[in-house]
C-alpha cells in the first residue's frame, strides 16, 4: 500500500493509547448530489410539474436509453416496479417457475411472488458471483418448461452473458436482466440492461446514479415500452373519465424525483472511475493478506465498482456461525472472518456489510427449488456418505452460501478520502494479526 504523510488522524490511529474513531462516519455508500439536480427540482417545483409527468422525466429517459444503448427507457417509482412489469410482460401466470439469480437482493425475487410465480434459484460461481451457467442448463434438465429466467450483476460486476444468453437461446427462454446495480457496466462493449428482453435499472438509495429512489424499465420492444407506460398510470383506457379495462399501478416516476436523478447523469462515468480508484486502492492495500476482491471478468467485462467487496480465504477463517438474525465467531490468531471485521469497522465509525445472503437460503423461501452445477441442491447431505457439502470437483456444492459465509462488503462511498481507505485496510489487516 503506498504510504503518506502522516495527518493526525493517522497518528492517531496508529496511536495505541487512543481508541481511534472517525469523527464522520466513512459510510458504505451515499448518494452524490450536484447542483444541476437542485436546478431541476426547483423548475419542476416553480413551473408546478410536480406530478408523473413533466420535462425530467421525459429528459431522464432519453438520456438513459441513450446510455443503456436501448430503444425504449420507461421511468417508474422504483427498479422493483421495473422488475414486476417486466415479470408482467414475460406472461408469467400463478404456477409458472422462473429461474431466479441466487445471490441478490431480494427485489430481484419478490417480483416473481407478486405475478404468482414460483421462483428456483440458480446457484452463483466463483469467477463473478453471478448465476453460474452449468447450473442453469442443469436446471432445464430438471424444469425443462421454464420460459423466463432473471438474472442479476450482483454489485455492479456483469455476469457470464454470453454463455448464459446462449442456454436461454437454445431453451427457448427469454431473459430479464436486473441491472439495478451495474447501471454503466459493460459485458464485450455493451450495456447491461441491454441483454435481456425486458430489463431493470435503480435509482434508489445509494446506487450509482440516485434519485432517493425511482427506477427504469428498459427494452427495445416500442409496444412494450408503451404497454408499461400504460399499466404504470393506472392502466388508464382512452376515455374522458377514468375508465379501466385491466389492472394497472400507480408505478410511474415522479417529475421532482427525475430531476434529481437526471442531475447525475453526467457524472455516471465520473462516479464510475471514483468507485474503480477505491476498487483498486483496496486491492492494492490487502497484498499479502488471505483475503482479495469481489472478481470479474477482467477479458470481457467492465463493472462500474459500485460496491468494493472482499471474500477471505477459507484457510485463514476463524469459526464463525450465523443463525437468521445473530452472527458468532471465536477468535483466532492469523485468522479472521467476516463477522469480526465489520465489527472492528464499527469500532472506528466505518460502515461495511454482509454479502448478500443467498435467496435459498432465506427463511420465505427455504421451500422453493435450489439447483447447483451438480443438480438439486436440497437435501444434498447423506450420513451414509462423505463430503456431501463438497461437489465432484472438491469445491463447495453450495457456492453461493459459501461467498456468503467468506465475504463482506466494504465502505465504498465515493467521498471516502484515501486517507480514511487507508485507516480502513489497516483496521483489516490487523484482524488478520
């Protein structure tokens, strides 16, 4: 790790008389608000456009399509809205099993549940940690009728596309893409949230690109487009009274919350290089630990970094348990986990998380089918043979469990100063003490 100047608060941490703290706390990540965004909220509030339609928005999806290379961008109330039309749009009826990303976060899934689906998580692998393609054609082998498969790029990292485009293909399935976190991702040149037939993007809360909340749909099918327009209003017919032929939702993207997301767009790319720096920046910091980053794949892709991650090396884990709501761990000296190191984070003010905890693995859905690279992954145990947490190949059967248990997410707030990184990675590598 390059070395500094000291400041004081370096000396500080250092110091071992003083229990060190950050006077601000270093957070994960926060939305990045310039004044462009106050502009236009304030013409949206003094030309009185305060409602589901207005110059923002209509500017916000012109822009976005134009980034996602899409034909069509619909501006709705959040990306889980995006994700349920998308649902919608796939025909998905009561009954009907999708094939779901492993490890995400949950508005990828519930979706599904909202349209009557029955979701069957596809297990993660190890080079992206994104759906793991020889599980997925396991998958048609054990479900051959499924139809829709909803991938995700778990923190901002695309997934294996080629190949998993190509089993959908040969299946007949159609893919819907939750690019919530990898808005300004690319997979071989090309946008996430363009590889799926209908696709989903996030603005809220800490993503890239903030609103405070807020999401897009994106296709490049128009009569879609226009049909997720429609349900997204109310499902409002073409009539002078309010008149209702089929169900719709008061989904659509407020004028006020488009001015502020539309005031970022021109610093996506810039966000983008800020998160890479603190990517690298830990990286470069962890050499010679257990322990490295989130991958990707370095060939074809390009993340935007959203979130740094790191998994430790399952060699120099200390015993950690986690049941569904507490988290234990013993101590040991060369050793670390997860568990223990946020804990130290918290100590000096500095917020880092849990990996994602796999979907299958959640208590709402600890009944659906879970499918790995080897096949069904319930009820994988038997006491009458060895090693049955471990595949064929001697690798966790369960991979995304296994990133779970070995894995955190870092502070990775793009005004996170490289001094503050610096305190950071040493409060790690001390764990490893």
């Amino acid at each position: 790790m390059e070395r500094r100047a000291w400041s004081k608060t370096m000396q500080d941490f250092m110091s071992k008389d003083t229990a060190f703290k950050f006077e601000k706390k270093v957070w994960l990540a926060t939305p990045t608000i310039y004044q462009e965004s106050m502009d236009y909220m304030r013409e949206a509030y003094e030309t009185n456009w305060m409602s589901t339609v207005g110059a923002n928005i209509n500017e916000l999806e012109r822009l976005v399509a134009e980034k996602a290379e899409t034909r069509d961008a619909v501006a709705l109330s959040s990306g889980t809205a995006a994700l349920h039309l998308a649902i919608k749009l796939a025909g998905i009826k009561p009954g009907d099993k999708v094939f779901c990303a492993d490890m995400t976060f949950s508005a990828t899934v519930n979706p599904v549940l909202y349209e009557g689906g029955v979701p069957v998580f596809i297990d993660s692998e190890y080079d992206t940690w994104n759906m793991d393609p020889v599980a997925l054609e396991k998958a048609f082998e054990l479900y051959p009728e499924v139809k829709l498969v909803v991938i995700a790029h778990l923190y901002g990292t695309p997934a294996k596309m080629d190949e998993i485009k190509a089993i959908c293909d040969k299946h007949g399935a159609i893919i819907v893409e939750d690019a919530a976190e990898s808005f300004g991702a690319t997979y071989k040149g090309k946008q996430t949230g363009g590889f799926g037939q209908f696709n989903a993007i996030s603005f809220n809360g800490n993503k890239i690109i903030t609103g405070s909340s807020g999401g897009m749909l994106l296709t490049d099918d128009k009569k879609a487009a226009e049909k997720v327009r429609k349900w997204s209003t109310q499902s409002r017919e073409a009539a002078a009274w309010y008149q209702h032929e089929e169900v719709g939702y008061n989904y659509r993207m407020s004028n006020v919350i488009a001015g502020v997301a539309r005031g970022q767009m021109p610093y996506l790319e810039k966000h983008i290089e800020q998160k890479k720096a603190i990517y690298e920046r830990y990286k470069e910091g962890f050499k010679g630990l257990p322990i490295s980053m989130n991958p990707f794949d370095e060939k074809n892709s390009e993340p935007n970094y959203w979130l740094s991650c790191a998994i430790i090396d399952e060699s120099a884990m200390c015993k950690q348990v986690r049941s569904d709501s507490e988290a234990l761990y013993i101590s040991e000296q060369g050793k670390t986990c997860p568990t223990e190191i946020l804990e130290h984070l918290a100590e000096i003010n500095a917020e880092g998380r849990p990996i994602w905890k796999a979907m299958h693995a959640q208590p709402i859905f600890r009944m659906n089918p879970f499918v790995t690279r080897e096949g069904s992954g319930r009820c994988a145990t038997n006491a009458y043979i060895s090693g049955g947490t471990v595949g064929l190949d001697g690798m966790p059967i369960d991979v995304s469990m296994d990133i779970f248990h070995r894995g955190l997410c870092l502070p990775s707030d793009n005004k996170m100063t490289a001094e503050e990184q610096d305190i950071i990675i040493e409060t790690i590598r001390k764990c490893f003490e």
